[in-house]
C-alpha cells in the first residue's frame, strides 16, 4: 500500500492479538518465504522490536496503528500487517514502506516479528 491519505489513526479499530512487545526475527521478499529458525535476510534488521500499546499508540510517537495497519504520520504511510501462527508461535508479518515502495512503487517487503 503506498503513502495514506491520514498520518495517524482517525477510528481506532482494536485488534486483541496485536498488544505488547515483538521482537524482529527477520525480513523477507514475500510472507511465504520465511520459515522459522533459518533466517533470510544475512545483515544487521534496521528495526530491532516493535510494540504495540492498547488504543493504537506504539514505542514510536511517529507510528500508531488500527486492527491491520500502521501509519508512520513523518513519512505519511500506511503498512499493513498480518499476524499468523506458525509451529505454535505467533508471528507478525509488516509491511516495509521504504523509498522503492513509496517512490518507485515497488512491491513492499515485510519484517518479521515473533511475540515476545
């Protein structure tokens, strides 16, 4: 999804899987392409952790989010995530709205995310 129209969360719509921290366990072209304990992507994750705070703020003043998106409100974005339980653990896939995905319209990639 390219840049939103909002930069912040106008009707808050809960999503009670969502709350608490996640910690960032890898980045991929595609959802289907990760799998659990082999990791793709070889370098350091520029995002480290993400959490979720109830009635759609996060750790970040700049990011806030409703059930299935997260707006960045500097860069005027709406990613959506997806959470899936794989192997039994929960697992949070978000979408990456970098500079290819904004400008050159590209595809998004996503972080991975495992509940902490």
């Amino acid at each position: 999804m390219k840049k939103g129209s909002g930069t912040h969360v106008s009707t808050f719509e809960n999503d009670p899987q969502v709350p608490g921290e996640w910690k960032a366990v890898d980045f991929v072209t595609n959802i289907s392409d990760f799998k659990p304990g082999s990791k793709s992507w070889k370098g350091d994750l520029f995002l480290k952790e993400f959490e979720f705070h109830k009635g759609g703020s996060t750790h970040k003043s700049f990011w806030t989010w409703t059930k299935g998106h997260v707006y960045h409100a500097g860069d005027q974005t709406d990613a959506k995530y997806t959470v899936e339980k794989i192997d039994g653990e929960d697992y949070l896939f978000l979408e990456w709205m970098s500079g290819d995905v904004t400008i050159r319209g590209r595809k998004p990639k996503y972080y991975v995310f495992k509940r902490r």
